[in-house]
C-alpha cells in the first residue's frame, strides 16, 4: 500500500474550525459530546479545544462502534466495542453531538444516533470531520442520514486514513489526510 496525501494538517485544522464556529451558531450551551471510538477522538478533542470557556458547560462521553475491524470494506454489521461510558444524566435533556472522523455508508453514525435516543435528549446532531457523500450517493446508502457539520467533503471513492482514520489501528495518529493506494509498494 502506498499513501497519498489529500489533505495538509493546517487545512485539517481549518476544517475543524469551521466545524466549532458551525456548531456555536446552534447557540446551545448544554452540550454533550459523544465521540465515537477510536476514530472519532481525534476530531473530538480537536474540537473541544476550540470549546474551552466558562460559557460552555460540555460533557464529553465514548461510544465503541466499529464495522470495519481491519478491513478496508464495512461488514455493515454494527459491532459495538465499548458501551456508552455516560449515565442517563449526562445526556438527558442535553443537546447530544456525536462526533466522529468519517461518514461514509452512514452505518455507525445511525447506530449510534439510535443508541444515544434512550438517553432522552434534548437533541442529537452529527458532525464528522470527512463526508464521502459521493460515495454514500453512489452506494445509495444515504437513508442513513446526513451529518449536520461537516469539516470537508471529499469527492473520491479511495479509502481514507490519518486524523484519527485507520486500517485497524495503523495510520490513526498520522496529521494529513491520506487515500490509500493499493497494489503499489
């Protein structure tokens, strides 16, 4: 496999700017962030340093979720890895984003909109620092929903590492975008 940057780490970091100033504009100051393990925790904690003032009162929670083991093609079988580690306090009535690093078949992000709407909150938004819409629209697997913040939309098909995005646990801590591009050593 050979690794194809897509993405600097300073434009990585402007997209999770603009994902914190989308998020402020909801204007919501009861906020839980759920990320979801293991790629999600990049952009989570990205995310809460921009969050890091007395005005916002945030949670922040994981969620194991997981359909891709080590592979680079989603089983689209949900597996969760590690439970919810918040108690029902934590989210009720609480505006809920559930953070991760990718959409792409919309499986995870479903799975874990469904988890958290027990909990009872106040509302559940998703923001993901990569979309594959492209993708999804292609797969015609977009009835799984949107994200509602979105740090970059990228229009190719490859398979994505870096920013917390790996094949299993490899790649994961790298700081540019990658695409992976197989059969070259």
């Amino acid at each position: 496999m050979k690794l194809k940057k897509i993405r600097s780490e300073r434009y990585v970091r402007a997209d999770i700017l603009k994902m914190a100033l989308e998020i402020q504009k909801y204007n919501q100051d009861n906020l839980t962030f759920i990320g979801i393990l293991k790629g999600g925790m990049y952009t989570m904690y990205s995310l809460l340093k921009l969050f890091s003032s007395e005005k916002n009162d945030v949670i922040i929670g994981h969620v194991g979720l997981s359909s891709y083991n080590k592979e680079m093609v989603s089983s689209e079988k949900i597996r969760v890895t590690y439970p919810l580690d918040l108690d029902k306090k934590d989210i009720k009535g609480r505006d809920v984003w559930i953070i991760d690093d990718i959409i792409d078949t919309g499986l995870t992000l479903f799975a874990a909109t469904q988890i958290v709407r027990l909990y009872k909150p106040k509302s559940i938004h998703i923001a993901v620092l990569v979309d594959k819409r492209k993708k999804r629209i292609k797969q015609n697997v977009s009835v799984y929903g949107e994200a509602d913040v979105v740090g970059y939309t990228y229009e190719g098909e490859e398979f994505l590492v870096g920013c917390g995005m790996g094949i299993g646990e490899e790649y994961r801590h790298l700081n540019f975008l990658y695409e992976i591009e197989e059969g070259e050593e």
